[in-house]
C-alpha cells in the first residue's frame, strides 16, 4: 500500500464522471428515510472525529461506503443499504471499505465496488480514489475486491461476473463485455 497522503488535492472533479443510479429493490429505495444519508467525510478531520464516535467492534468491520454526487465520501454502517447511504440519490461509486490504525493515522486496508444496489464498474476507482484523497487515507492503488457487474439482454436480471465468465446464471445468455447495467 503507498501512502497518497503527500500528492496536492485537486479539487472535486465530477464532470465526465458516470453517475450510477439505483438499480436495486425498489421497496427498499422506498424504504428510505430522510436523514438516512451516511455521515459525510469531507477532510481528514471529518475522518478522525467518526472514527472516535466508533467503538473498536465497529471499525474492525467494513462499513457501506457511496462517493456521492459531490465527489464527497459518505460512510454507514456496514449493514446499510448504499442507498440510504447515498439519501437515494445517484452515486459516483459505492462499495464495502475496512479501515486501519496503523503509523499514527488511518489506511483503507479494503475497499471493493460491491454493491448490487448501484452495480458501479470498475472504472468508478478514481471517483472513489479521489474522495479517499480528499479525506486524507492512504489508500490502495485500486480496489482490492474488484466486481464486474452485467445486465442480461435476455432476462434482464443483473449478474455478477466471476472469472471473465460472461455467462447469464439465470438463463444461460451470453453476457455484454461492456457496462450495461442503468436504471
């Protein structure tokens, strides 16, 4: 892991950046209250003063992470839905993250695009990297859980592609190469 803590900050750059929309259950989308978002991470600051408010249980679990529309880190409970995370709004990359206290500061020890809710692409990495950056995390060079989601042309149902199988497990259809998976 290389620290990323020493490069400038560049400002929140979202333009050009894919925006993911909900594509889970729609009853939990319904489900969602106002106030429901998680806790904005804005600086490394913002980090430190959630990370005290955890107990030691909770931060050696993941948590529900969203880079929201803002290019902002939003953090919840790992059993949280990403999209009451995201207050149902539209996302610029969601997944799971585990933290680390290691050399005085805070690390990203995992961090993957897992989220069947939003189904971001991998190339949703540097929205995320650049919000990790923001908050002042050293980070990975890339998600350490990867997750290639497809939509099927034949059934509709959302895969999750394992080994480069682009194989419906619902219906046996051949699976799009590239990204399909929009509300």
């Amino acid at each position: 892991m290389s620290s990323h803590s020493e490069r400038p900050r560049s400002p929140i750059g979202t333009a050009g950046r894919r925006r993911y929309e909900y594509v889970g259950d729609p009853a939990i989308r319904k489900a969602v209250r106002p106030g429901s978002e998680g806790r904005l991470i804005g600086s490394g600051g913002d980090f430190g003063d959630w990370a005290r408010e955890q107990s030691p249980g909770e931060l050696a679990e993941p948590f529900t992470y969203v880079v929201d529309e803002s290019g902002s880190l939003r953090l919840a409970p790992r059993r949280s839905e990403h999209v009451a995370c995201a207050g149902r709004g539209r996302v610029l990359g969601a997944g799971e993250i585990a933290f680390v206290h290691r050399g005085g500061g805070w690390a990203v020890e995992t961090v993957s695009n897992q989220s069947t809710g939003y189904c971001p692409a991998p190339e949703s990495w540097a929205a995320v990297a650049d919000a990790l950056d923001r908050a002042g995390l050293t980070r990975p060079e890339g998600f350490t859980h990867e997750v290639v989601f497809r939509r099927c042309t034949g059934c509709e149902q959302v895969n999750v592609v394992r080994d480069e199988y682009f194989v419906c497990v619902f219906c046996d259809a051949d699976l799009p190469r590239r990204w399909n998976v929009s509300a």
